[in-house]
C-alpha cells in the first residue's frame, strides 16, 4: 500500500556535511510520523564526508539515497501501458487491436519482452494501399494460421501451423485450360464451387487452395489434396472479399521497422527527451526499463501532465547550493540556519529560518513542539550536528539554543558532547588517502553577489601539522579548478579547531583584494593565504565579510 503512496524528498545541499545529512534523515522522521498520506524520504545530493560517515555509522543509521538531479523522468511522465504483440501475428489482427485499444503504435516483442520492433497504423495502410506483388504473401513467410484468422477460414487438408513460403496468390476465374497457363508450382489459388477448377489447381501443383463461399468439398478434391500435399481451406465469403482479405494476413515482421528506433529508457530525463520528441515527430516512443525490456509507451502530449519531484530543503537556500535541477522539481518546504539566498519557487512555500548555528537545533525545536520523542538514534545524529556546526560551541555562530539542543540530545542518545566531537573530528580529519579534488570538494559551498561567482571550501582539524600538508597540495589544485563550476574566485579555510584559527588561501580574479579589503591583511609577498585568527566559521564570519568587501 506504501508504494501508492505520494513521495516526497528531505534533501541538504551539493557537498553535504555533517548537519545537511543528519538534518535531512530527522526531518524525514519528523514529517513521517505527523502526515498521513505521503512517503518522506531523506536523500543526498553529494558524497558523504569522513566525519558524518562516522556519525552515521555510530548511531547505526542507514546512509540516505543518492540524488544529483532532481530533474523529471521518463517514470514521471504517464507512460502508456501499450502491450506488445509477437511478430507473427497478422496485419488485420495488429489493426483490430490498435482501434480496439485506440493506439496509433504497436510495439513488437519477443519472448523475453525485449523491443524488436515498431509497426504503427500508417505501415499498415500502406501496406494495403502499396502491396502489388502476387509473391508477398510467400516473401512475407505467412503463417497459415493468419489466414485461417483473416479469411475467417477452416482448415480441410494440412497443418495450420505451417507458413505459405512459395508461389503467388491468383484468383481462378478462368477454365481449367487458361488456369493451366498460369497456375505454377506452390501458388495459393482463391477459387469457387467448380470442381474442374479445384482439380486443375491441385493437379497443377498449387501448394493451397482456398474455396469460397463455404461450399461443400468433395472427397475426391480431398483425397487427392492429401495425395499431392495441398493444403485446402474452406471461408465462408466470396471471391472478392478473400482475394481483398488476404493480403492483410501477412505478419507484422515483415512491415514493422526494427532498425534506427528511437527509445527511451525509464530513467532519461525529460529535458532530454523533448529535443528528440520535437525533432522526429513520432506519435509514440517506446520505453525500456534498465534491463532492456519493454514497459510502455509516450508521446508528446505525455508530456504535459509530467508530475515534478516534490522536495524539502534542509540546510540551504541558494540555488548555486541545491542539487541540480532544482527548478523542475516542486519546492514545499525549507528549514535553514543561512542567510537568504538565490532560491525562487513558483508557490509559496513553508520557509522556517532561524539565526542558529545549525539546522539540527531547529528540527530539535519541532521535536518539541509537535511532542514527538526523539529516539536515541535520532538524537546522536542530531547532535553530532550541532556540535560539527558550531566547531563544539566554539564557532561564533553558536547560540545558547545550539549549546541547551546538544547537551539534552546528548543525554538521550547517551553520550558526552566533548567525546563525541573529538572522535568525529578525529575521522573528519583523516585526510591522508584523499585526492586534493576530493579534500577541496569536501565541504564546498559556491555563492553569488553582483553577478560575480565565488566558491568558498572548508576543511576543521585538530592537527596543525595535517592542514599544513593539505595547503602544499590544494594551492596547485585551486589554480586547476577555478572556473570548472562558473566561479571567478576560490577560497579554501584551513581551520584549526584547536586554536580556533584559520588558514585562508585565495586564488584567480580579484580574490587578493576582497581578502585585503574584508579582513584588512595583506599576504606575505609571494604568498596565497592570510592567518585569520579567531574566524572559524564561513557563515558568519568569512561570508559576510565578503559580502561587505564586495559591495564596496
């Protein structure tokens, strides 16, 4: 039943610490056991970092799905449940079910429901309108069965599993003399009651015989048949209408197209597909799940009624800090501790924003206020947040609500604030085995103001001697990746918990003079980085400052 159910997404920002994903899964719970209908489900939108990967493990919680894109789907889209049809069957049959199931498209299908190919209405009709060879019925390899089924036949002589593979078609209307001209070998003859005509066309080699007007068959004309392998089959219409009939007997394989065919799979995003839709201007695609096997069907029109992924933002409001495409999905709610940002939405939206220095206070808050118990589990993610956050009260974004938020949620995850921020900060700083890329990306937030672009990375410790070692390698790196997500400047803050200091390095644009400017030092001649004493936080801190720096 939970599966019918609507699904909605708790998702933090691109680069998620320690409080984006904790905040993500506790909101998640929170929504959960307050709403009835839909489904919340905590996801991420980056990798998960060493310290909140220790966290996660220590309080036994489950690591929450990857979402880098939140963009439409195929599977959001109403995909049509058109079923596929084996390659054998008949013209006629594949119309009958396509004006029976008011589809213009008839996907072909093997036995292992994988796509051979596509016939719609249009092959149909010009296989009728454009079909002049008398061999198409045998070039098409037409089942017996199918014409049985077209003509509304009965099998007399033969096996109605066979296929009609050689020879033409032709209508005996003429005397046995003139049909002994033009009767050869294994050809199909339609014909009448005359008796003279049945014998002259099974003497002559016809390899079937199709007698109209569901005339009685004599034993001789049966027995003979028998004798020289001819198969005879009785349909109660006249001349005109079989020879009009048989034509569409012939199976789908041979007029459907099989190669070049356009498909989507499940997953492909809908931005992508709407170029290609525009371009071919089919009626219908057909679309394959991940294992290749067909499920159904879409078209243009499909595309209207597409359903947005619903989300609730945790931790950010920016759109430089949301997970990608953000703007197709449908915001519905944002719980943040920053600053307001970029982000639009189309509705209004429940927006609670709060100056603490964390989400997980706040989402401690809505514990209480909606009398929810917080398990023990719940509460360790919580505070492991808050205490990540605010650098164990250290950070000067840290309020009395964070320090009264930890120490209870500590109690009822039973642990010590102190032993649980040292050994978190002691996993987060096990930096040895990572790429520069990796240590840059980490912790990353890119921000805008005046239509300038800028990103800002942050790595705490409390190892002096380890920050010093990452500066050697990410200074290079910094010169490598200004650019590659549209900034102008990069900054990277090597903080030192211990000292409650910072190491800024700087580099591209006019990033030495927004340092000059905001934090009024000037770098060592040579040098890309500045000792920034006491600043230990990017939001409340370095980014306003910058802020300021900037607008002047």
């Amino acid at each position: 039943m939970e599966n019918n159910k609507r699904k909605i997404y708790v998702i933090g920002h691109k680069n998620p610490d320690t409080d984006s994903i904790c905040s993500a899964i506790a909101y998640a719970d929170i929504k959960n056991r307050t709403e009835e209908n839909p489904v919340y489900e905590a996801k991420r939108a980056g990798q998960i970092n060493e310290e909140t990967l220790y966290v996660l493990k220590r309080f036994q919680m489950n690591t929450p799905g990857y979402m880098p894109n939140v963009g439409t789907r195929v599977k959001d889209m109403d995909v049509r449940k058109v079923g596929g049809v084996d390659s054998k069957i008949s013209l006629k049959k594949a119309w009958t079910l396509m004006r029976n199931e008011n589809v213009f498209t008839l996907p072909i299908l093997n036995q292992n429901q994988e796509l051979e190919g596509l016939i719609t209405t249009n092959d149909i009709t010009e296989s009728y309108m454009d079909v002049y060879n008398n061999a198409a019925l045998s070039e098409a390899r037409t089942p017996y069965r199918n014409i049985l089924e077209t003509v509304d036949g009965t099998m007399i002589v033969g096996n109605e599993h066979a296929h009609f593979t050689d020879g033409k078609v032709l209508i005996a209307a003429s005397s046995p003399e003139v049909m002994e001209q033009s009767v050869e070998q294994n050809d199909l003859v339609i014909l009448g009651n005359r008796y003279e005509a049945q014998l002259c066309a099974i003497e002559m080699g016809a390899s079937c015989i199709i007698v109209c007007m569901g005339v009685p068959i004599s034993k001789t004309i049966r027995r003979l048949a028998e004798e020289r392998e001819c198969f005879v089959i009785s349909s109660p219409h006249d001349t005109y209408t079989v020879a009009r009939l048989i034509n569409q007997s012939m199976p789908v394989k041979h007029f459907m197209t099989s190669e070049n065919l356009v498909k989507f799979s499940i997953d492909d995003y809908t931005d992508d597909i709407k170029e290609v839709m525009a371009k071919l201007r089919h009626r219908d695609f057909p679309v394959l799940n991940k294992h290749g096997k067909y499920v159904g069907m879409v078209s243009r029109r499909n595309l209207l009624g597409i359903k947005r992924r619903q989300l609730c933002l945790v931790d950010h409001n920016e759109i430089s800090q949301a997970v990608d495409n953000i703007e197709s999905a449908e915001i519905l709610e944002i719980i943040d501790h920053h600053r307001i940002g970029s982000l639009q939405t189309m509705a209004p939206v429940y927006f609670r924003n709060q100056p603490v220095g964390c989400t997980a206070t706040i989402l401690y808050q809505v514990y209480q206020e909606k009398n929810l118990t917080i398990e023990p589990n719940i509460a360790g993610l919580l505070c492991s947040a808050i205490l990540s956050d605010t650098l164990m009260f250290r950070s000067p974004t840290c309020t009395a609500m964070d320090k009264a938020a930890a120490e209870k949620l500590a109690e009822i995850a039973g642990v010590k604030c102190e032993e649980l921020a040292s050994e978190m900060f002691a996993a987060g700083s096990n930096l040895k085995n990572k790429s520069p890329e990796e240590i840059f990306y980490q912790d990353f937030k890119k921000f805008e103001l005046n239509k300038s672009s800028f990103g800002v990375g942050q790595i705490t410790s409390v190892n002096a001697d380890e920050l010093t070692e990452i500066k050697k390698e990410l200074l290079p790196y910094m010169e490598k990746a200004l650019g590659s997500h549209g900034e102008s400047m990069l900054f990277f803050m090597l903080t030192d918990i211990i000292n409650e200091s910072t190491e800024l390095l700087f580099y591209g644009g006019d990033s030495k003079n927004v340092v000059s400017e905001a934090f009024h030092k000037e770098p060592q001649e040579g040098e890309q980085s500045v000792i920034l004493p006491g600043v230990v936080s990017r939001k409340k801190q370095l980014i306003p400052s910058f802020m300021t720096a900037m607008q002047q």
